[in-house]
C-alpha cells in the first residue's frame, strides 16, 4: 500500500481549507469533554481507578457526566474556521460517527437502532439517518454562511437528534433547487422540504408538500423549486414527469428495473435502466440504449459541468457474475461506452473526481482514475489490499467518496479510513476507529445554491487552484448508492 502519513501541512489539506474567513471566533467557551455531545467513551485507564476515589468524587463525575449528557443543540460552543472543514458521517452496526474530515478523528459516536444509512441532506452540513421507520436528523456541526465574495466558516459539536419524519421504509433521499425529496418505499409516498428550515432542536420535519406516486415501489423523486417534479413509475418501467399542479407533462415506460438518479448539466435528470439510461432534458424523456439485452445500469455519477454520467454495468441478470466493466453514458453523443477495470467492483466503488475523473476501486486494491470523454485510463493507484465483495449488501465493503481532489477510503478489514490526495497520488492521513465502518458521506461546510438566500455562483469557489466540492445544486451521494431493491425478482444483490 502506498502510505504517505503527513501533517496538516500537507499542500492538498491546505488547500482544501485555506478560505480566508473574517469576524469574530463566536466560541467564547473553550472545548472541555464535558462540552462534547455524543463524543465516544473515554479510553480505560485515563488517570482514574475506581478503588482510589471516594464517594465525593465519583458524585462529581457522575454530575460532570450528567451535565454532558443534558446539553442542549443550541448550547454547542460555535468557533469561526480559517475555511471549510470537511466531516465525514460514517455509519456501522448499531451506530452512527462523525468524523474530522482532515485528522480523521471520531468527533461524535452516536447509538442508532438496528441496520442504518445515511444520506446527505443536501444543505452542505445535515444528514438523514434511515434508521427503522423514519428518517432522522443528524447535525454534522460544519457549515459555510455567504458574506459578500466569499463565505464564513464555522464548526460545532455533532449532534444526532430525535427530529425525524415517520414513514415505511425510508429510502432514497435527492436534494434539488434547494428542496429535498425523501422517499419511502413502503408506501411510494414522497415529501418535499426546505432544506433552509433543517433543524436539530424542531419537534419534526416540516414537508411544505405531499405526494403520492402511482403506487408502492423501490422508487425515487426529484422536487423542483416551482413544485414540478419527476418521479419514477409503480411497476419501474420508466418515469413520469409532473408540472407544479400534478397534471403529468411526459411519461417513458422505455426504462426497465428504473433505478439510481443523478443530475446533469442544464436541467438533465437521468436514471439507470436494465438496458441503457433513460434522460430528462427538461421538455422530454430521451433513451439512450447500451445495444445490449441486459446491461444494467444500476447508479449514475455525474459531475458538475460533464456531459457525462459515470455508471456500475451489470451483465449477468441473475447477479452471480460480478461487474468488471463501467459504462460512460454521454447525454450530448446519446452514446453510451464501456471500460473494463480488470477486476470486480461494487457500487460504493464509484465515484468522480476534481475534473470529472471517473474513480473505480477494483477489489484488486487499485484504484482507476478514467477519463469520462475518451475512457482512456489515467493512472492507478494501490490503495488497499486485495479483499471480495461480501454476498449479503448489508455487509460492510470498501466504499470510496470524493471531495475535490481528497479521497476518503473505508478498509472495513483493518478498521480504517484512508484520506487519499489525488493530485499526489498518495495516501496523507489514515484514521483507526474502534467500529467496523459502512456507509460514508462527505459534508464540507459550503453554503449550498438554493439553501442560502445569499449564495452567490462567484464566491465560495476555486481557491488556491482548487475547487472541492462539485454538487452545489445536487448532491449524487444522496442517492447514488441506494441500490438495495426489495423487490424479489432483483436477486442480484447489486444494492
């Protein structure tokens, strides 16, 4: 493995936080332990036996501990940041962390119920736990506020609240227009929110509008601003889209097994098919056609600016073969090629890079940097140790998720995250957790178009030669890897 350990000195990390930030740091209180919300145990043996305190001190640490588990969200200490501060929200069995996105130490360990996972809100600093039947909350305490050309940064304690909204089978979340869609399966009922409004101290999650879809389904929906929206069809044939007032403006049944939405330049909404994408231009569907019988494209990757949408490409229909080919479905051509990377992948092993770069981790350990246009392969790194995809989709795997130029890496195996600089090729930074990590998102902090009133397209962007973070106005990562179809006739397992 290719390890390079490196302080924050390194040029990537500066660069990623190197956003000049002004005012006053409004965190008068410095940090104590007590301050920290949901912050892992202490590690046994810290200066303390239970055989050498009397009854008065282990009164003052069980009040100390009381003290820290009643903090409220709205008592966090805040402090101003020098630019954004990426966090990661890992999930694992039973629980939930938080974690620095640059040290990649746990700032938050939270206990959740049962098997959950975990979607990026789409305002840049929340995340929706699916967790039983709800949706819940959790504040990942990094967040970006415009202020003129350029925005103030700031960070707090993470926080996983109880604010949620109830529903069967929660699933697919897409942020859009500053509006986010959350989708329950078990009803193919869909609720639109203002993504301005998320927060941790509500009593719920206020919708601002309600929708029902022609009928149950592992489906997903996409809400515009003016309250149009697409949403995909009761037997996953296809998608419908509907203007603000619900009358249906264009129908396509030309997309078997529907799944894995993703947005593209100009107003593009593309979803996989078992043959090809079906896309969305605003005006009209338009299917693009891999020429094959089967060849499912189960998730979609875009890139901001690309043409291009990075997609996994499945074969074999009953799922026993694994996938060593990726499809590049270019909705400018309306072609749709394939690269074939040599070696197994799964779906939480793609992923797209600073300059639209398609990134495949191979269970091989290599990882692929593609160029989307030409599919000529750039480069590959060595980044872990070979390793095989487990058979149930529940079982942690290697997932990748990109910020910019920074890589994150779960290596479930050895119970570490691996920070990854691209433009160095190198790993710079490896966390050890004391969990076996699942799912991962990326949040950096930066105010979101559609989320602030005060965005502007200008600020906020492209420091020092780097731009690090591509999904302003729709978050791939939302949905990207939710392909856990509950329908029988999928068996394979391709979630």
């Amino acid at each position: 493995m290719n390890k390079k350990m490196s302080t924050l000195t390194s040029v990537a990390l500066i660069s990623a936080l190197a956003l000049a930030a002004c005012g006053d740091d409004n965190g008068e209180a410095e940090e104590t332990e007590e301050d920290q919300v949901g912050t892992a145990d202490a590690e046994d043996g810290d200066d303390h036996d239970d055989d050498d305190h009397d009854d008065d001190d282990h009164g003052h640490e069980e009040e100390e501990e009381d003290e820290a588990e009643a903090l409220e969200p709205s008592d966090r200490p805040t402090h101003e940041a020098g630019g954004p501060q990426p966090r990661l929200v890992v999930t694992y069995d039973g629980g939930v962390a938080v974690l620095d996105g640059v040290s990649i130490e746990v700032l938050g360990d939270f206990d959740a119920e049962g098997f959950v996972r975990v979607n990026k809100a789409g305002d840049g600093r929340h995340a929706f736990l699916s967790e039983g039947d709800s949706f819940r909350l959790i504040d990942s305490g990094t967040w970006g506020v415009p202020h003129g050309d350029h925005d103030d940064f700031y960070t707090t304690d993470p926080y996983l609240s109880d604010v949620t909204l109830d529903g069967e089978t929660p699933a697919h979340v897409v942020s859009h227009d500053g509006i986010g869609a959350l989708f329950f399966d078990g009803t193919g009922e869909y609720h639109a929110i203002d993504l301005s409004e998320l927060d941790v101290e509500a009593d719920a999650i206020e919708t601002i509008a309600d929708y029902e879809t022609e009928g149950v389904h592992h489906g997903v929906a996409v809400v515009n601003e003016d309250g149009s929206r697409l949403e995909t069809l009761e037997d996953r044939s296809g998608a419908r889209f509907l203007d603000a007032d619900g009358e249906e403006i264009a129908r396509s049944e030309e997309c078997p097994g529907v799944h894995g939405e993703a947005a593209g330049p100009e107003g593009i909404i593309a979803v996989g098919c078992e043959d090809g994408v079906l896309v969305w231009d605003g005006a009209e569907f338009e299917k693009l056609s891999t020429g094959e019988e089967y060849s499912r494209i189960g998730n979609l990757f875009p890139a901001e600016g690309s043409p291009v949408f990075l997609g996994d490409y499945r074969t074999d229909p009953d799922g026993e073969e694994p996938m060593t080919s990726v499809a590049l479905a270019n909705v400018e051509t309306g072609e749709i090629t394939t690269v074939d990377v040599g070696s197994p992948y799964n779906w939480r092993n793609l992923q797209r890079g600073p300059e639209g770069e398609a990134l495949v981790l191979t269970e091989d350990g290599q990882l692929h940097i593609i160029d989307p246009e030409t599919g000529e392969t750039l480069d590959q790194i060595q980044v872990l140790d070979e390793w095989t995809e487990p058979e149930e989709w529940q079982t942690p795997r290697p997932a990748i998720r990109a910020n910019g130029d920074l890589l994150y890496i779960t290596d479930p195996d050895s119970q570490q995250i691996h920070l990854l600089d691209l433009a160095e090729g190198e790993i710079i930074a490896t966390g050890e957790v004391d969990f076996v990590p699942n799912e991962i998102i990326v949040l950096d902090g930066r105010a979101v178009e559609g989320v602030s009133s005060d965005y502007d397209d200008d600020h906020g962007h492209d420091h020092d030669g780097h731009d690090h973070d591509h999904d302003h106005d729709h978050d791939d990562d939302d949905h990207d890897d939710h392909d856990h179809d509950h329908d029988d006739e999928d068996d394979d397992h391709d979630h």
